[in-house]
C-alpha cells in the first residue's frame, strides 16, 4: 500500500498511483538496457552477418551517436506537440525498430535499424522525466518517482550483460532485440490510458540551427570520445573530433543569443541549479558507467567470468540501486536534496577508491563492498539531482529541461567508458589501468560533491519566471 501513499492522494484509486510510473520507466528501462545487453550480443552478431571490425563498432557507437545527438530534438519535440505524444511515438519507433534489428539480414541493415533506434530512445529519453513530473506535482511523490527513474539506468547497466549472456547462450543474438517488443507493446497500452494528456505549447517554436549544433557537438564528441579509447586522446582524429564539438557548441550558445524562441534560455542555463544540476549529472554518470565498464572487462579478461558470470558478479551494484532509490524518495521531504546528493557522492566516492586501494589482485569479495557503495551512492544521489534540475525548469521547459539533464548524462557515460578504455590500453599492466580508472572516478564524484554543496537548493526552490 506505500504505492498507494506516495504516488496518490487517498481518494484515488490504487491501480492510478503506479501505472504511470510503470509506463514511463518500462519505456526508459528499455532505452537503456538496449546500451548493456547489446554489448554481448555484438561479437556474435559479427561473426554470424559477416560484418567488418568497423561494421561492429557502428551496431553499438551508431546507436549510442543518434541517442545523445537528438535528445535535445526529443526535449523541444515534447514541450511543442506535448510530452505524452512524443514520448508514445518515441516508444513505436523504439519497438518497430527493435523488430527490424531482430529481423536484419545484413550488417548494414542491422546498423541502420540501430540509428532509427537511437532517434526513438531520443523521443523517450526527454519525455519520460517530463511525464512523471506532470502525473506526480507533490514534491514527495515526484522524488520517488524520480529515484525509481533513475534505478531503472542502474539496474539496466548491470542488468544487461547478464541477461543479454543468458539470451545469446540460448535462444540467440535476434532475442537481444526481441525482448524489447513485448516492453513496448505494453508501454504503449499502459501511457495512453494512465498518463494524462500533456499539454502543447505552439508558441514553442523549434529552433532548427541550433538544434543542428546540438545535433553535431554530441555527435561529434561521442565519436571522438569512442575513438579515443581505440586510438589513443593524442590522436589527431581524436583532437580534431574534439575540436569540431567544441565549436559546434558555440555555434549553438551563439545562436540560443539571438534565437527569438531559444531551445535553452539563458535564464534557465543561468541558474545555479539547473546547470550545476546537469554538470552533476555528468559526473556521477562518469563514475558510475566507467566503474561497470571497466569492472566487466576486468571480470571477463582477467578473471575469466562468462557475460553470464559477470552479470552475477555486478549483481551487488544492481541490488543497492534498488534500495537506494526507495530511501532517498523517502528522506528528501525531510531533509531536501543537497545532503541526500552530497552524502550518496561520498559514499560512492569511497567505493571506488576501496577498489583503487584493494591492491592489484583483489579477492572477489573484497570487492563486493565497494561496489555496493559506488551503486547505493550514485542511486541515492541521483534522485536529488534529477529533482533538482527539473526543479529548476518551468512547465513550460520540463522537456528541455529533461533533455538537458540527459544529454549531459550521456556525455559522462561516453567519457567514463572511453577514458576507462584508454587506461586499461595503455597502462603498464591492467591492473595498474583499472586502478587508475576507479581513482578518477572516486575524484569525478568528489567533485560531485563539492559542486552538490555550492548548486542544489536544500530546500525546493522556485521555479524561475521564464516567458
């Protein structure tokens, strides 16, 4: 009956108080877990479609470019035509294009079908915050329902490679895919039905060189970012990529200037929370998916775990992001969401550096511990500052504001992952690499912490004014 207490009011009828958040984190959960349970699948699907080195690293990366470059597209999208018909339309493409993936006869196929499949994560991404946002206005049901949002990536994360090793060892490679129909099916039975229709702002007019520049700055710095953990960061490729992004990004802050209906406002991007909130965002998403990046080629190279053995191995991480995001939905109307972001940095924070200090050939169950951290700590963190930057943005720009949040999220996954490869490659041994790894980590959350403290209101804060 918990649900019941903390998503409706006591008139409301039970079955009311979840199913919208059951519809829009199975839509999420879908999102991500197509990022994890793709990974396993990928050196089998190579080998049985015949595809090159490069068509392989394009089933993943391909996916991964479309997703970060048009979330803001999908934000706009949802505050123009309203967030439940993006966020609906998003899930079919989603869940058509999952089918054509399942179905592909050619590697070439197989990654045009993952782009169209990026751009539906795109649509869903942005208006899955913006859905619970409006389904859930009292502030204590909102944070819990953005804590089990954001459990959905963790689990997701960890999740994958167990369950995407179980399907490949068993039923094949086209499952990976196929497990994402039924979700969608009913994902788009539950939202129509339980989530209320959004409202549409028509003066919210899209902004299409700026959404360009977006579209290029994340794309560009995603493949850079990819590369460099083949290529090495010194590599002209990699810096020219590197390059390219930053001037696309202010070819976009340029035009957001004079933009007569801007994607962002600069009243919005000028407040504390809001772009502190998404900086945080980064952050801890760096610590947290460099950690399993990292933390699963350690378990499969050197340990020599199965993708089934080392999902049950993440599994201790997987756990605490459940708890920790029931918790902290619960403790936020008492205590706000600074300390509840600043406490879960630093017990992530001391996760990863237990690893760092475990020495260079750690037992398994020394590990446990830490991972426990780094998983509660990032969960029970992540709450506040999904709260925080959406907070901070006006109905009117929830989609925006969603998106925002997202994309930065992104950048610190690509960045956790890449730097993670690019020490495990060119360290002096791998174990020297991982430490390193998990020691950056620790000091991103640090950082985390300490830019918590300066950013995220302890108590709700007005929303601005924003015309």
């Amino acid at each position: 009956m918990w649900l019941r207490c903390d998503f409706g009011s006591v008139a409301e009828p039970e079955r009311r108080s979840w199913a919208p958040l059951l519809a829009v984190c199975a839509g999420y959960f879908m999102v991500i877990l197509d990022v994890t349970i793709t990974n396993v699948a990928v050196p089998v699907i190579g080998r049985e479609l015949s595809a090159s080195l490069t068509g392989i690293q394009w089933i993943t990366d391909g996916y991964t470019l479309v997703f970060a470059g048009f979330l803001l597209a999908g934000g706009a999208l949802g505050d123009r035509l309203g967030n439940r018909r993006v966020f609906c339309s998003g899930v079919a493409v989603f869940t058509v294009s999952s089918a054509a993936c399942a179905l592909a006869p050619s590697a070439p196929f197989l990654v045009a079908a993952r782009l169209v499949e990026g751009l539906g994560a795109a649509l869903i991404v942005p208006g899955s915050l913006a859905l619970l946002q409006q389904s859930y206005p009292a502030r204590a049901a909102r944070s819990r329902a953005f804590g089990l949002w954001g459990s959905m990536a963790g689990i997701a994360a960890s999740a994958g490679p167990l369950l995407g090793g179980l399907l490949v060892s068993t039923v094949g490679w086209r499952w990976v895919f196929l497990v994402n129909l039924p979700v969608g099916a009913a994902c788009l039975v539950l939202t129509p039905r339980h989530v209320a229709r959004s409202p549409r702002r028509a003066d919210r007019a899209l902004d299409w060189p700026a959404q360009c520049a977006v579209v290029a700055a994340v794309a560009l710095l995603t493949a850079a970012l990819n590369e460099a953990g083949r290529r090495g960061w010194s590599d002209p490729a990699v810096l020219a990529g590197a390059g390219l992004a930053g001037a696309a990004a202010a070819a976009f802050a340029a035009r957001e200037r004079l933009a007569r209906s801007p994607a962002l406002p600069p009243g919005l991007l000028g407040s504390r929370a809001m772009s502190g909130g998404a900086v945080i965002g980064l952050l801890f998403n760096f610590g947290f998916y460099g950690m399993v990046f990292t933390a699963s080629l350690e378990f499969q190279h050197q340990r020599g775990f199965s993708a089934l053995g080392t999902g049950l191995a993440l599994f201790p991480a997987v756990a605490m992001t459940v708890f920790a995001s029931a918790l902290s939905g619960r403790l936020t109307r008492r205590t706000g969401d600074r300390p509840l972001v600043i406490s879960g940095m630093l017990l992530a924070a001391l996760g990863l550096a237990g690893w760092a200090a475990a020495g260079a050939d750690p037992a398994y169950p020394l590990l446990v511990a830490p991972m426990m951290a780094a998983g509660f700590g990032t969960s029970f963190a992540l709450t506040g500052g999904t709260a925080t930057v959406m907070g901070a943005a006006p109905p009117a720009y929830s989609g925006a504001a969603s998106a925002l949040f997202n994309t930065t999220r992104q950048i610190g996954s690509a960045t956790g992952v890449a730097l993670g490869g690019s020490l495990l490659a060119t360290a002096t041994d791998y174990s020297t690499g991982l430490r390193t790894s998990m020691a950056i980590g620790a000091l991103a959350y640090l950082a985390a912490a300490g830019l918590a403290w300066l950013c995220v209101p302890g108590k709700p804060a007005p929303r601005p004014d924003i015309a």
